[in-house]
C-alpha cells in the first residue's frame, strides 16, 4: 500500500542553515520539506496547507514572532501537529515552557545532526499515529457502550408496550369472534351473510397487522439504536407511559 512520505515544516531564521537541512532531509530520508524563515511565515504556512503537516521543526529563538509565540498560537487555535522545538545551549526552561504547550521534543542545535533529526521527525511522527490510534480506539468503544445503552432502553420500551398491544390484539379478536356473533343472529339472513363476510375480512386483516406489528417488535429488539437517539427514545417511552396511564 502507498504511503505518503511524512511531511516537514521547517522554520528557522538562519535561512541557509533551513534551507541545507530541508534538502538533506527530503534527499537523503525522502521527507517532503518546506522551510520558512519566521514565525509569522511558519502560522501562515500552517494556516494554509493543504494536507498540513506531520511534523514542524521549530526554531526557539527568532525576532518578532518566537518559537513559543508560534506554539501558543497552534495551541489556542488547537493545531495539534506535532512540534520539535530546535533551542541553543541553556535553554532547557524553554524546552520545558514549549512542551508545556504541546511541543514533542526538542534538540540543541549545537548537538545535532541531519541522521539524529530523521530519527526524531521519523519517532515523532510515529508517537502522534500512535496517538491518534489509541484516541480513536476510545472513541470507538465509547460510542459502543453508548449505542448500548441506547439499545437497552429501546428494548425496555418495547417491553413496557409489548403487553398492551397482547391485550389490545386479544380484545380485538374476542369482539369479532363473540360479540359480531351475536349481532349477526339478530339480523336477517341476507344482510347476516353481508357483514359475516365483512366480519371474516376484518378478523383476517387484523390477523395480517398482528403478524406485522409482532415482526416489527421483534426486529426492533434486535436493532442497533444510536446513543443519539436516546432523548427521542425516552420521549417516546414517556408518551406510550401516559396512554397505558389514562387508560386505566
């Protein structure tokens, strides 16, 4: 299966230094690149990518708009991208501030190299799948015991009303058998005929909807309701609560 190469935002001041390392990084390890040399050009680069980016290597220390000026900013705006944040010597309360805001990693410029880099852009990118995974592994197992529950309380309506439509198919079925009996013997023979038959269609009919409404009842209690539904459920339960309520 094709998968894209991971993709990297650099942004350092020292444009030849930015511009060397993105080239190496996209020659030698097939990293897809992109320098800017500031941090308002790093926010408008992430403001309008069009796939974004897997990775940003951050410069610290650059004039007007900072390497934590550039993290605050994709915190406040919920950018998630994962950031290594490059400092110099001493600056380990830094790194500790921008991690704070969600950065990574960071690396001491002095102290790197281009292989030392693709080993952190390659881990941290792998950190953030991982991440991503295991968030969306939650999400699914909540939105399972969510459906769930969602599912129980169809079945408990359909148990509530499960009696009253027994009863209600039952009395139906005595006043057709028992009473329309009666009736028919206090009428003539020919119009006795008439509605005998009128009387067999209805009790068939009725046969056909009480086959009917059982097989949808049963195939609700085996349905997948969603958790999204579970207002519109309760309503309904409260609603078939106050007829069978009324009726008594």
């Amino acid at each position: 299966m094709f998968q894209e190469p991971i993709s990297v935002l650099l942004v350092d001041d020292e444009e030849t230094f930015a511009q060397i390392l993105a080239e190496q990084l996209q020659e030698e390890y097939g990293f897809q690149t992109m320098f800017v040399t500031g941090g308002r050009e790093a926010i408008d680069a992430l403001k309008n990518a069009r796939r974004g980016f897997d990775v940003v290597l951050l410069d610290y220390k650059m004039p007007e708009v900072t390497g934590l000026n550039v993290l605050q900013w994709m915190h406040e705006q919920k950018n998630e991208t994962p950031v290594v944040l490059l400092t110099a010597a001493g600056s380990e309360t830094v790194a500790v501030e921008a991690m704070k805001l969600g950065a990574y990693d960071y690396l001491r410029k002095e102290n790197v190299d281009l292989q030392r880099i693709a080993i952190v852009v390659e881990s941290t990118h792998e950190r953030r799948q991982f991440r991503i995974a295991k968030i969306m592994e939650e999400e699914r197992w909540k939105e399972i015991g969510l459906n769930n529950q969602a599912t129980d309380k169809v079945r408990d309506v359909l148990t509530a009303i499960g009696p009253k439509i027994n009863d209600t198919f039952a009395a139906i079925s005595y006043t057709i058998d028992n009473d329309a009996e009666q009736a028919l013997a206090k009428l003539p023979e020919k119009e006795r005929e008439v509605f005998k038959k009128i009387f067999t269609e209805i009790q068939r009919q009725v046969g056909w909807i009480e086959v009917g409404v059982r097989g949808l009842l049963s195939l609700y209690r085996i349905l997948y309701a969603r958790h999204t539904e579970a207002k519109e459920i309760d309503q309904i339960r409260s609603e078939i609560e106050r007829k069978v309520s009324s009726e008594k």
